[in-house]
C-alpha cells in the first residue's frame, strides 16, 4: 500500500532512503528510449532548447577563435556539454511529468520547472554540477600543462598535428578520455534520478541525491550501458557543429524521465511529497 501522507514540509533523509529502487535491465532501458522518443515528437520540446543551445556553440566557437592560451580547453568544453547535458534537460523533466499526469504539456512550459515545490533543491544540484564542471575543466588544464608544457600552439592546425602526431598528444587523448569517463560516471550517478525526482517531489537536494546513488549502485551494469548510449547520442548528436544535440539532448531528457519512473518506486513516497500542481 502507498505510504500515508506525513504532516511535515519534508521527509527526514532515513525516510527517502527507505524509497525501495528496483532492477532495470536492457528492456527498461530500450522502453525508456522508445517512450522519450515518443514524447520528444509529441511536445518537440526542441524548439525551446534550440534557443538555449545556440548560445551555447557561440561560446564554444568564440573559444576555438581565441586560439593561444584557450585553444586547448576546446575538447574539454566541447565535453563538457555532456556532463551538463542533465542540467538543460531539467524543462524536460517538467513537460515529461505534466504529460504524464494529464496536464497541457509544450514548449510554454519548459521553465515551470522554476515553480516547482523543490526549486531552490533543483538550483543546489545545478550548482554542484556546475562545480564539477569547473573541476572537470581544471583537471584537464592540470592535465595539458603536466604533458605538453605551458607553450601552447600558437594554430588550430598546429594543435591537432601535435595532438594525433606526437606521444604527448596521445597521451593526452587516452589520459583526458580517462579522467573525463570518470566525472561523466559522477554526473550520472549523482543525477540520473535525483533531478528528475526533485521536479516531481517535494524533496530535499540531499535526499534526492541520496536516492540516485542508490538506485545508480543497484544497478550498475544497466548504468554502464546506459551511460555509453548517452555517450554515443552525444557523440552523434555533436556532429555536425553540434546541431544535432537539438534532438538528442530533449531525448534523452525525456528517455531519463522514464528511466527514473522505472528505478524508483514511486508509490513508496509519501503524496505530500508528490503534488502534481
């Protein structure tokens, strides 16, 4: 039977880690894909994001024209849009659980999500993965600077021959890809459930977390596939000129939805915690 309601604003950390988490296998990962994809053509939530997404390769390009220094913060940038690829896809969430609870749900709505009960929760992990994509990007300054030195090239064309011609470039390829596999695998563990949990609970920043880390712990080999299918629609989506990241970003923000409706026992929390307003 659900949980009865309790009387408080919030539910203590002992109570949202007694929120049972379940198994997921291949067919709940292939399910979540086919329902994100299905909501992605019903709302075309990627019109909203196509204005959040320019800006974003205005940056990435204005880094590539400022060469000299910067230049070799480019590929960590350019990663970087996957570590804060759960972030953008937050209005996602939203219109995802407003279409499921039989709401009006379209582009109109992709900033409700700033209503929500746990807004300010919702704020506190965007922070945190803020900060980790300022650590990501300074490991990977950390990173060149111990392999190729402080002199950077002074071309695009004299950064990759160094890059794909010399040890130190290679060595910069698989260390970087390294590093990076192991903030990516934070970022996923730390969201895949809690900021879908927090646009549809009325639930502590911690709590949440708490919560995808368990689920993430329990299912760990589901995790991994999951990650490398993200990893791969990214990779795809960013070619050419990132462009493509207009459908694989609402996607997989839809897909994550699903697959967090599928991990977490829902019914398990209280109905203070899940207003549906």
């Amino acid at each position: 039977m659900p949980s009865k309601a309790i009387p408080t604003h919030r539910r203590s950390a002992s109570q949202t880690r007694s929120v049972p988490v379940r198994k997921i296998t291949n067919a709940e990962l292939g399910a979540a894909l086919r329902e994100g994809m299905d909501d992605f053509l019903s709302m075309r939530g990627d019109l909203m994001f196509l204005g959040l997404l320019y800006p974003l390769i205005g940056i990435v390009a204005a880094t590539i024209t400022l060469g000299g220094a910067l230049m070799p913060l480019f590929f960590p940038i350019a990663a970087g849009i996957g570590l804060l690829g759960p972030l953008a896809a937050v209005g996602f969430y939203e219109m995802a659980r407003r279409r499921e609870a039989g709401q009006t749900s379209n582009w109109s709505h992709f900033l409700d999500v700033r209503k929500r009960p746990a807004a300010d929760d919702i704020a506190s992990v965007a922070a945190l993965l803020l900060a980790i994509f300022a650590l990501w990007l300074v490991a990977a300054g950390i990173l060149f600077v111990a392999l190729w030195g402080l002199d950077a090239p002074q071309s695009i064309s004299a950064f990759l021959a160094r890059l794909f011609t010399t040890p130190e470039g290679w060595a910069l390829i698989v260390i970087g890809n390294l590093v990076g596999l192991g903030f990516a695998a934070l970022v996923l563990t730390i969201s895949v459930v809690s900021l879908p949990m927090l646009v549809d609970c009325n639930v502590s920043a911690r709590e949440a977390v708490a919560t995808s880390i368990r689920a993430t712990r329990e299912n760990k080999g589901a995790m991994i596939r999951w990650g490398l299918i993200v990893a791969g629609l990214l990779v795809i989506g960013s070619i050419p000129a990132f462009i493509g990241l207009a459908i694989v970003l609402p996607w997989l923000g839809y897909a994550t939805w699903h697959l967090y409706t599928k991990m977490v026992d829902r019914n398990a929390i209280p109905a203070r915690s899940r207003r549906r307003d």
